[in-house]
C-alpha cells in the first residue's frame, strides 16, 4: 500500500479550513500535515516540513496564490500546488500561468478536488475549466520567467543599464534575454515589444 500523499492546506475562512481538514483526515490515501490562513504561514510550514501537495485558495492573505507559487519555484522541495477558487473564465488560466499544477472550483464535489490531489502527487496537471490550446496560443505565457520579468520592466520604460541593475544581471545578458523576448513576441525592438505588452497583457496578471 502507498504512504499517505501529505497535504498542507492554505486558506483563510477558519469554517472553510475546517471542513477540508476534516474530509481529508478521513480519508486515509492522504495526510494531512498542517493547515494556515495565510499564505506566509504555509509557506513556513513548507520550508520546513515535506510536502507533496498544497491546496491554496487563490486568494490566500497576503501574499495572494500566484506570489506565493512564484516563491515556491525556486525551492528543489517546494510541494506541487493545486489553486482552488471560484471557476471564472480566467482565473483557470491565471492560476496555469503562475505555475501551479492544477485548479479545482469550490462548486465541484469534493471528490473531485481529492482526485487532483492524486493526479498531481502522479506527475499529471489538472485543468478541467481550461482550453490549453488557448493558453498555447499566447505567446506571453511561452515566455521564461526571467524573460516575463524583463517585459515587465522594459513596459516601464528602463534602459538596458536599468533592467540590469534592476534584475541584477549584466548588460550582456540583458540583450540576450531581450533579443529572445523579440523573437518569441514577433516584435523588431522595444516600442513594439512594450506596446504588444499593453495590448495583450490581461488585467489580473502578476508577470
């Protein structure tokens, strides 16, 4: 028999919380490590303590889900993280593009949350409310991290001295990663790179 998959689960409504430990306790395919309201606690509880899955409200205080995934990357232990939250029409593809590796509607059955839980900890990325097709299609989300950073900063104008200091990266390896930005957006130089930045961006992304 498989040792139970261990789950910290983020959220701030203490009746919410509660429920989902309960459910989760219960069945024994998973165990349930810890539970915060808010996102800095989980990511403490993380740090410290293995985790295979972490079930986060995309709301989560303070941080929000997608900061606190953008904190995890960079961790080799960080747990595989599926977002929960109200199914609207773009916050499935908000919740893949911050990296998490699946999303669950607070409308579904529970069962079905439960379910991803083991998909996820499998490897798989659970989408059901997504049209990954969609999200291929927009180069914005092709981009690299470090490159969604520099597009972020060059929308603000800064020279390619500035990006450097502000990215703490030479100015050598700004142009590099500024030359592939180019090629990925289909743009020539940075007025074009900028202005297909503001008029294909979406509102509630954090790039």
């Amino acid at each position: 028999m498989r040792k139970p998959i261990n789950i910290v689960l983020a959220d701030a409504n203490p009746l919410v919380l509660s429920a989902m430990s309960e459910i989760i306790d219960r069945d024994p395919r998973f165990s349930l490590v810890a539970t915060s309201s808010t996102a800095e606690g989980f990511l403490g509880m993380v740090m410290r303590v293995p985790v295979d899955v972490g079930i986060v409200d995309w709301t989560i205080p303070a941080l929000g889900a997608a900061k606190l995934i953008e904190v995890l990357r960079d961790q080799e232990t960080a747990p595989r993280i599926i977002v929960y939250g109200d199914a609207n029409k773009d916050l499935p593809r908000q919740a893949m593009s911050a990296g998490a590796a699946a999303f669950a509607s607070r409308s579904d059955e529970v069962d079905s949350l439960l379910e991803a839980c083991i998909d996820v900890f499998e490897g798989k990325m659970v989408f059901p409310f997504l049209d990954i097709r969609e999200l291929q299609r927009d180069p914005i989300q092709q981009l690299s991290r470090k490159e969604r950073a520099i597009l972020e900063a060059l929308s603000k104008g800064l020279t390619n001295r500035e990006l450097s200091a502000e990215l703490d990266v030479s100015i050598n390896t700004v142009k590099f990663h500024l030359s592939n930005l180019f090629d990925k957006l289909s743009v020539r130089n940075r007025a074009q790179a900028i202005a297909y930045y503001y008029s294909n961006r979406h509102p509630n992304d954090d790039l």
